[in-house]
C-alpha cells in the first residue's frame, strides 16, 4: 500500500463524520426557513446536492 492510501485510510473515519456534519448544518438551516419541512425529503434533495458537487470535485481531480 502506498503513502498516499495508507494517509487516505487514516482520514476515512474523519471525513465520513465530516459528510455527516455538513448534512445535519444544512437540515438546520432547511428547517430554520422552512419549519414545516417534510425531513426525508428535504435529506434526499441535499443529498442530491451534495452528489453533484462531489461529482464536480471527481471531474476536476480527473
């Protein structure tokens, strides 16, 4: 295994509970401004979101 996997394997737990957290701010802030938000599908929308940005960031670390 390499230098830069072996980093990478190190950071998966940090950057999974980072994912995490940047969902949860958003639900917030969904919430704050829509109080009668439907959390499911609210979730599935930023997912969404989220999905199109990392996939962004995959085709400019092509």
């Amino acid at each position: 295994m390499d230098e830069t996997t072996k980093g990478v394997n190190a950071l998966k737990k940090e950057i999974r509970t980072e994912i995490r957290a940047i969902l949860k701010l958003n639900m917030s802030f969904e919430g704050w401004s829509v109080p009668e938000m439907d959390d499911k599908e609210a979730a599935t929308q930023i997912l969404e979101v989220m999905q199109k940005a990392l996939d962004e960031l995959k085709e400019e670390y092509k």
